[in-house]
C-alpha cells in the first residue's frame, strides 16, 4: 500500500483539523497515512506524496512547530525531485500581502528543491471560509480524481 504523508504546520489546530478531515478520502484512495504535527526532513524524504496543511500567523509567519522543518529545508537544501506534493494554505485575506504566505513561501521552497506539485494549491480564507474543512474536502476530492491518485 503507497504512503502518503499530511504535513501540519498549525497555531490554533485548524490546519490539524483539516488534515483529520482528509485522512479518510486518501485512505478510501487506496493510501496509509500519516499526520505529522512534528515533521522531520527524513520524513519527508521517505514519502513520495505529500499534502502540506499549512496555516500562516502574524504577518505571512510560519506556525512554531514547523519551523524546524523549514529551517531545515532552508539550510541542507536537499534534493526532492522524487517527491510529488500538494498545499492547502489557510489564511485571513484582511491580513493584505501575507494572505497565506506560510503556504505560499513553502510551496515555493518545495519547487526550488525539484520536487513537484500536483495541480493548483488551495487557499483558504478565514474571512470567506468558517470551517476550512468545507473548503478542503472537495478540494482533495478533485485533487485525487484529477491527479489520478487513487490506487487499484
């Protein structure tokens, strides 16, 4: 059974939230998953599909628990050209320029170290969007059927 790893980086639970939410369409998809709240760079290099739920604070910041992970990232610059990734960003658009910049910063980083994202990346907006989930659930739903991600 193929792997595929949730990354959480999340202040008040909402991005955890949402990867609960999406656990089971991956696991109906034919997948094992894993959360992971505390991810590790060797996590993340023994996947080879990923989903980032990431949340922003303050002023385009990354959550405090993943910040290790993204330093890391930042400071070995290792090559993930085999991994195949996607981003569901949260946000708060009344926050201007940094509207989900967490999400958009790591995507970008993702893309620099070769690996490949898989379709477009979601952006929640708290200001539109109570529950992220309600967004985040179709979005995976059309993400596994327009990827081809569901295994035989």
């Amino acid at each position: 059974m193929p792997k595929l790893s949730i990354v959480v980086g999340t202040m008040y639970g909402g991005a955890l939230d949402v990867a609960e939410q999406v656990k089971p369409l991956f696991e109906t998809a034919g997948y094992d998953v894993d959360i992971f709240e505390q991810p590790s760079l060797e996590d993340l290099q023994a996947c080879e599909l990923a989903l980032f739920c990431i949340s922003t604070t303050g002023s385009g910041d990354f959550p405090g628990n993943i910040v290790p992970f993204v330093r890391r990232l930042r400071d070995e610059s290792p090559a993930l050209s085999t991994l195949r990734y996607g981003v569901i960003a949260l946000g708060d658009s009344s926050y201007g320029d940094t509207f989900c910049g967490a999400g958009r910063a790591l995507d970008a980083l993702l893309e620099e170290l070769g690996a490949e994202r898989l379709g477009e990346r979601l952006e929640v907006d708290a200001m539109e969007t109570f529950m992220a989930d309600d967004a985040a659930v179709p979005w995976v739903e059309q993400w596994i059927d327009e990827q081809a991600l569901t295994v035989a």
